[in-house]
C-alpha cells in the first residue's frame, strides 16, 4: 500500500500536469506561480483537494494565481497520456531521487522545472514510455541518453 505522503505527492504531480494542460502553459511556468509554499500548502492538503471535484479545484487554483492562458500546444498525433499517468510518472521520478517525504516539494520544483518535462511532452517520441531508472539517469546527466 502505498504511503499517504507518497499518494499526497502524486496528487499534487497530477494536480500540476492538470492545471498546465488546462490553461495552456508549461510545467515550468505553473510551479514557477504556484510557489514553494503554495505547493507546499496544496501538498498538506492533498487528501482534502483529492477529494473535492479536480476541476474545482483547478479552477479556484487558476484564479487565485490569476493563470492566464498561455501557448503552449502539444502535437499529439497518437493520443495522450492522462494527467494522473504523467502525474505517476513525476512522483516515480521525485521518489527515485529522494524517498524522504521533507524532500518531496523541492524535488518536485527541481524535477519539474528541468529539461526533461517538455521532452516527456512529446508523446509520439519513446521517451514518455522508458521506464524509471532511464529517465532518472536522463535527467541527472543533464540530457536524454
């Protein structure tokens, strides 16, 4: 079973990819206004938000931050992954560098602000589908291998 810190983090992961596909605009960007302490607030609270409508939860979020609708379109041609697919993902990659929940908000603000998320956008690429450990040696090496 997983632990409630770990599913806590994958909340937010999720929340995040959500809030970024919803308004347009990078990962990058949506951390960048969330804030260390709002993603610190919004990780406390994650067992209330996971239980509340996603998409109002999001809306309220956009609001209060005023997030305006940014450019950032992915071309898909084969589908995409859902928000809590790459939301797995982020967590996977979060953990894999530190398993210490006192590290989870500053590793998901490093993870998710470096090269290797928009790489992880392009779907009709392989990379989105490697598994964990790949991804991990990618983005510590600064580069996909």
């Amino acid at each position: 079973m997983e632990k409630t810190s770990e599913n806590n983090l994958f909340f937010v992961c999720s929340l995040i990819e959500y809030i970024a596909r919803k308004t347009k605009n990078t990962k990058k960007y949506i951390v960048q206004k969330l804030g260390k302490d709002k993603v610190s607030k919004i990780y406390d609270l994650a067992e209330v938000y996971h239980s509340e409508n996603i998409d109002k939860v999001t809306d309220e979020l956009i609001k209060e931050l005023n997030i305006d609708e940014g450019s950032y379109v992915l071309n898909i041609k084969n589908g995409k992954p859902t928000f809590w697919e790459l939301g797995r993902i982020y967590q996977r990659l979060i953990l894999k560098k530190d398993k210490n929940p006192d590290m989870f908000i500053d590793n998901l603000i490093i993870i998710l602000t470096s090269f290797i998320i928009p790489k992880l956008d392009n779907y009709d690429s392989s990379l989105y589908y490697e598994n964990i450990d790949y991804l991990y040696e990618c983005l510590i090496s600064g580069k996909v291998l």
